[in-house]
C-alpha cells in the first residue's frame, strides 16, 4: 500500500509539475508576443489624393476653337481611312486603295458597332467591301469616338468595341456665312480631289452644308510596278440644320448622300461598279427632361444601302458574276 501511495504521489506530483511548466511557458509565450507586437513599427496608410480616371480615345478631325484655326479646315488629301488609322486603338484591312475596313481588339465589323453620328447603319457587301466608314467623308466630320471592348455598349451589343463618326455642326454659334474651297491632287495615282462647305449659323438656328469629290487612277507601288484595279471615283454631300425651340430644346436634322463608282479592289477577284447610301435622321434634344433626366435627345433615322459587285473589267474569270445587293 504504501508503495503504491508514494508511486501515486510521485505521479501526482510531477503532474503538478508539468502543469506549471505549461502553464509557464504559456505565459512566457503571451509576454513575448506582447512585447514583440508592441516593438513592430505602426504604419500610417496614406490615401492617395490623386484618383484614376479613364481616359477614353477621341480623334480629332476639325475644330472651332479659334486658337486652332489653321487646323479647322479639313485637309482634302486625308481620307476617313488614314484618321482612324493613326488611332492606337484601330488596325485597318486594306483591300484596295479605297473602303478600308477597321478592327478592334481583332475584331471585324460583324463584331464591332460603327455608327454615324449614334445611328447604327449596316453595310450590304458580303465580302465587307462597303464599311460604314466609306459611306461618310471628313468633311463630314467633327472627330470620332473610338471605345474598346464593352466599354462601346453605349451605342449598342458589341464584343469587340464600338467606333462613332460624329457629324460636325454648328451648334448655334453666331458666325454668320462662312464658306470655303478645298481642291488637291497626287502624282502617285493621278489623284484629283475638290470640294467646298457653305454654313450658316446664329444663335437660333444653324445650317452647314457639304460637298466633296475624289477619283483616283492606279497607283504606283515601290520600284514602278503599277497595282492594277486599284482605282475608285467617289463623291459626297452632307447637310446639317438646327433650330433652337428654346433655351433647352433643340431641333435637329442631318442628311447625307454617298455614291462610288468604278472601285477596284486588287486584293479580291471582284471591284465595285456602285456603292451608294442615303442616311438621314430627324431629333429632338432636350438640356432638362423629367426629374433627374438631363441632356435628353430622341432620334429617328433611316438609311438605304445600294452596292453591286462584278467582274466585268477583269481580263481572266471563267464564270462572270454579278452580285446586286
């Protein structure tokens, strides 16, 4: 009995002991971790005064401010196709030397909206030999709205972005008349170019109007070698009118008249003998609308699209094709 009292002492006693020890190393742990917490630097997070914004692409085709007057006027030489080509954003498919056809993110028409001033218009080519951009020109235009991805939701479903050509209009800017003539040429491909503007404009009303003619020869590729099929002829009018209801309401209208002929496309087995659109819309615009609603503006447009595709110039098809459409 007795050994078994003093083993069971012993067990006890050194249970007791253990106890201690945990019970101290315990302590030791917490007094380390607190002195070792209240060593560690504290660090003062600093919110940044400078916030992200998203810089969204705009090319620049003309301009009224005054400081930039010797680029208002539109250089006759430029076509739509070399604007949106300096875009970082844009990458053109060149079939010919006329109706460059842009992509985004790689992504071609079928997946992108092109809209002319918001209003969504559809080419009539299969082939994609009659892009929006060659139903407009230049003159036409103020600057165009590029937008990757679905950040170009705005102006309709798309998954590769959006590109909007926006007309160029007055806005009710009291300069009276103003007119001018625009005429250039190139030597490479016999290049003609002329046209001219007349505008009207004061603080009820505005009214600009457009006209512009291109036609090209072949051109002449490096070392002399002449790319047959690579000629066009095309010319376009445009009109614009506004008339300010009141301070916030706005009537708007605009028309535009687009015919090529004879446009050749060497990269393809056929050329173009017509392409030809009429595009008009009719809106409203509103600064102040219902409640919260500001800056409102109702369109309606229409558009026709006439394009006919042969081959009749090409010296060697076995099968003739004429494609209306």
């Amino acid at each position: 009995m007795k050994t078994e009292y003093s083993i069971g002492l012993h067990h006890s006693i050194i249970g007791a002991i253990k106890g201690k020890k945990i019970v101290f190393a315990v302590l030791l742990s917490i007094i380390f971790h607190w002195q070792s917490a209240a060593q560690e630097p504290k660090v003062v997070l600093v919110t940044d005064s400078i916030l992200p914004v998203h810089l969204e692409e705009v090319i620049v085709i003309s301009s009224y401010n005054k400081a930039l007057e010797h680029k208002s006027h539109h250089k006759p030489l430029s076509t739509l196709d070399e604007y949106l080509e300096s875009s970082k954003k844009v990458n053109m498919i060149k079939r010919g030397a006329y109706a460059w056809e842009p992509v985004l993110n790689d992504m071609s028409s079928e997946r992108l909206s092109v809209t002319i001033d918001g209003m969504r218009v559809f080419g009539a080519c299969t082939d994609k030999m009659d892009p929006i951009t060659s139903y407009v020109d230049v003159s036409n235009l103020s600057d165009v709205h590029v937008a990757s991805g679905q950040q170009g939701a705005e102006q309709g479903a798309t998954i590769g972005g959006a590109i909007d050509l926006r007309l160029e209009k007055s806005n009710f800017i009291p300069k009276g008349w103003v007119g001018s003539v625009e005429t250039g040429g190139e030597t490479n491909n016999e290049a003609q170019i002329i046209g001219g503007e007349l505008n009207y404009s004061d603080e009820a009303f505005y009214i600009d109007t457009d006209i512009i003619y291109r036609k090209a020869e072949n051109y002449t590729a490096g070392g002399g070698e002449e790319v047959a099929f690579s000629q066009f002829e095309k010319y376009n009018i445009s009109a614009n009118a506004g008339y300010k209801v009141s301070d916030d309401q706005q009537l708007l209208a605009s028309f535009i008249y687009d015919e090529a002929r004879d446009v050749g496309y060497p990269a393809l087995p056929m050329d173009v003998s017509l392409a030809r659109a009429f595009i008009g819309s009719i809106s409203w615009k509103q600064s102040n609308f219902i409640g919260d609603l500001k800056n409102w503006e109702t369109k309606l447009y229409a558009n026709s699209i006439t394009h006919i595709m042969d081959d009749s110039q090409r010296p060697d098809v076995p099968i003739r094709m004429d494609m209306p459409g």
